[in-house]
C-alpha cells in the first residue's frame, strides 16, 4: 500500500462574501491511496482563518500521512487530532479503497438514484442588489429552503431584503435560514435577534462569535428565534469536551461540517450527542470539491434527516471536479450512470 496527495487550487466562478471576506479561491488537497489495483480518494479541504488545521505544517503533516500508510485508517486517524480535514480525507479515501466503485462510499437509495437530499439555496453577502437577484434566481430554480449569509452589509439593508421575500413568500412557501458567522456582539445579539424574529425564520446560524459559552448559553435561553451553533464546534477534539459544550450552551441547533469537525466518527458522536439531548442538526459542505461533496452527501442521506441540509456548493468553481452530483429543484441527486472526471487529479 503506497499513497501520495496532490494540490488543487479551486476558483469560484464569481466572488463570495462572508462576514470573514470575501472569497475567490480555495485551497484543497486529494489524498489518494493505492492497494494493489484499488485506488481510493478523499479529500482533505480547509477554509482560511476558519479551519482549525489552517497552520503552516499542514502539507509536512500530509507528508506523515503518506509516508505512514501502511499504519491503516484507525492509527492514523488517532494521531491526526489536530488535523480534523485531514482526518475527513483519510476516512474519506479508506472508504473509497474498499467500495465497489471508489465514489461510492454509503450505497443507498440515493447512490441508486432513486431518492434526492433536499438542499438550501445560498445567497452570498454582497450589495442589495446582489443579494436580491439571488434570492429571486434561488426561488425561481425551486428551492423551498433559502439561507442568507448576512453581517457585511448594514443589519437595515438585511432587514429589507428579508421583509421583501416575506411580503411575497410566506413561511410555507420558503423556508428562511440566516447566517451571521459570528458578526453580532453579545450586546446587541437579543435585540437583532428580536427583529429577526419577524420574519419567522427557520433558524440563525452563530449570531456570535464562538468561544462564549456563557454569553451564547444566555442567548440560547432568551432567543425568540432558533439558534444553530456552527463555528462553535469547531476545535473542540475531545468527547468530553463535546458533552460540556452542549449541556452548558443548550443551543436549538447544531451544524455539522464533517472537514472542520474530524470527519465522519466525529459527525456520529454529534449527531448522537444531540439527539440525546433535543437537540436538531443538519449537514452542510466546507465549500470542499465535488469529491468532498460527494462523500458527505452520501453520508448525510444514510442519516434520515428531514431538514435541508447545506449541500448546494458544488456549481461554486470553475474548475471542480466533474462528478454525477445534480442540483434540481431545491434537491440534491446523484446520477448512477453519470461520470467522474479526474484529469485534474493526474
């Protein structure tokens, strides 16, 4: 057994905002094992400033990997704790060395084609104009479940945009997530979230930054409005430390990024967490490649979820890796008969 990882600079097809910026590429990495005449990939992907991983010895630590192979999946996934993408990738290409077909991770009715992931339509931070024509592009391409980044521009522009789809749409006709990646402060967080509320959204995803527990327990408590932690979990590598996390915040919901958490093991233990404590979840992508996509999709549709999840980034580049993963009316569907290709791998 001998593996090797290679490099590969994705490009968004247009800008993205975020309250952290604006993106216009993403770095990834595929880790590709060889076992005789199997071949297995998965991808190791992080974001910038987000990313607990995002640290200057990232490729030596890939380096390890491939040099250490032969060690197997669960010695190395043990070592690899400070490197939870890493740890995705790893999960991710042991799945594909021994499937049937190397993209097909977690047969089922969705593999087959015969059942579809409901999804959110993203609409990226930008001017209200921007922002506009995305909510009415996401809408008229079926979508019943729209999420709106928001904290870049100002919070009265944000209220117009979502006053507008309400005078419009009702709550259920769409659904109405926002995500505010911690731009609120812990003074004005309530008083938003209170003007929020109005508009009967679904859920706001980490109105604060992460890392106040105390002050995010209080908003848990008080919101008029469902709160979903997302960065929150992030960096937190111990089981323990999970279980604390949850029994002292007591959030409504929870956001699970497979790349910025530890993979699959660390998305079970979550998921598990909070459905012993009442506590919802959805999935959603770290903006990963249609490799990454493709393995957390499949893992997702095997977990019986109800809610959309956040799996609607596969169109984002230019130059992702062609793959049978199709975006339709508000659902994600994977094509049996369809093609991978990866020239860009070679």
């Amino acid at each position: 057994m001998n593996s090797r990882f290679k490099k590969h600079i994705l490009k968004f097809k247009n800008p993205s905002g975020t309250s952290r910026g604006v993106l216009s590429t993403k770095e990834t990495w595929f880790l590709i094992i060889y076992d005789g005449d199997k071949t297995g990939i998965g991808e190791c992907g992080i974001l910038r400033g987000l990313s607990i991983d995002d640290r200057q010895d990232y490729e030596e630590k890939l380096k390890w990997v491939c040099k250490n192979i032969y060690l197997g999946k669960e010695a190395l996934y043990n070592k690899l704790t400070e490197f939870p993408s890493i740890q995705m990738g790893l999960e991710t290409a042991f799945l594909s060395l021994k499937a049937k077909h190397p993209f097909t991770l977690f047969p089922s009715d969705f593999t087959d084609g015969k059942s579809s992931i409901p999804i959110n339509g993203l609409v990226w931070m930008g001017d209200k104009t921007f922002m506009n024509s995305q909510i009415k592009e996401k809408i008229a391409s079926g979508f019943k479940c729209i999420k709106m980044k928001i904290g870049a521009i100002d919070f009265k522009t944000e209220i117009e945009l979502l006053k507008t789809i309400r005078k419009e749409f009702s709550p259920s006709e769409i659904e109405l997530r926002v995500d505010a990646n911690g731009a609120f402060s812990p003074e004005e967080a309530l008083e938003k979230l209170k003007r929020l509320s109005e508009f009967d959204l679904h859920s706001i995803e980490q109105p604060i930054k992460a890392g106040q527990w105390e002050a995010m327990a209080k908003l848990c408590e008080q919101t008029p409005l469902p709160i979903a932690l997302d960065e929150e979990l992030i960096g937190v590598f111990q089981d323990s430390q999970r279980i604390t996390l949850l029994q002292t915040i007591k959030p409504q919901y929870i956001i699970l990024k497979p790349s910025l958490i530890g993979g699959f093991r660390a998305s079970d233990f979550w998921i598990k967490l909070a459905e012993n404590h009442n506590c919802g979840w959805w999935m959603t992508s770290a903006l990963e490649s249609n490799v990454g996509l493709n393995a957390i999709a499949q893992y997702t549709f095997t977990k019986n979820s109800n809610l959309p999840q956040g799996l609607g980034t596969g169109s984002l580049y230019t130059n992702n890796i062609d793959a049978p993963l199709k975006v339709g009316k508000g659902q994600l569907m994977y094509e049996p008969d369809g093609s991978w290709d990866l020239n860009l791998l070679d």
